[in-house]
C-alpha cells in the first residue's frame, strides 16, 4: 500500500509560525480506503461499518507536529512525547478535529489534517515503511 502525502511539506515550512500546546499532535490522515485481507475480510469505510451502532473506522495518519508535551509541576519542565514527527498512527476517528480551513492552501480538503492528541492514539509505528511491512504482513 503506497501513500503519498499531500501538505506535510507545506507544515514543515510552516512549522516555525505556529506552536502546538501540550500532549497536541497535527496528523496528515492516509486515505487507506477499502482494504482486503489475504482471509476475504473486507475492511470498509465508516459507512459500511455497523451504521446502527455509529461505529467508525479508526483514521490512518503521519504525525505532522508535535507539542511539548504533558507539564510536570514538580520539576517545572515538560515530559517530551512518545509520538514523533515522521510517525504513522491509527487513531479514534472521534478523536481528531479536522481544519476545516487552511489559509493560502488551494483544494485543500478539510478532512486531511486534524489536529488530536496522543492520548487518541491507538496504534503506533516507527515510520511508513514500518507501516508498509505491517500492511505487506496483513497482505493488502
């Protein structure tokens, strides 16, 4: 499974305008869409998974920018975050707030870069081609 991303650069460029407070994370989201495990299992979108129940499929996304991290009052300084730039994460979609508006990105598609924070996510791997063996090893 090939991804390519879409406004990571762009963030990294503008990255230095704008801070993320505390234990936030900016997440580029992957569109992974329908997937077919090497069994037949069909892993569809959130509309083709139980509706009556509101069950979503979790968001596919590269860590973007990270905050600081979580404050420690007793030794005045902050705890660095386990979640990396360059990471790949599965998070709770119900978790991400996606940026509806991007100044000065033309087409840009509102739910492709949401803002979350590490306690969302679910999964974590090291990298994409971390990600990509984890994909060859399910067999989609």
């Amino acid at each position: 499974m090939e991804f390519k991303l879409e406004y990571a650069a762009g963030f990294k460029e503008a990255g230095k305008f704008f801070k993320l407070i505390g234990n936030k994370l900016l997440v580029e989201r992957i569109d992974v869409g329908e997937i077919k495990t090497k069994g037949g299992l069909i892993i569809g979108d959130a509309h083709n998974i139980r509706q009556d129940l509101k069950i979503q499929k979790p968001h596919v996304g590269v860590v973007v920018a990270v905050g600081e991290g979580y404050f420690d009052a007793d030794t005045n300084s902050y705890i660095p975050l386990e979640v990396k730039v360059g990471n790949v994460v599965v998070l709770n979609s119900l978790g991400v707030q996606y940026l509806s508006v991007l100044p000065g990105v033309a087409g840009y598609a509102g739910n492709k870069v949401g803002i979350t924070t590490e306690g969302d996510v679910q999964l974590l791997f090291q990298d994409e081609e971390a990600f990509q063996a984890y994909t060859k090893a399910l067999g989609v």
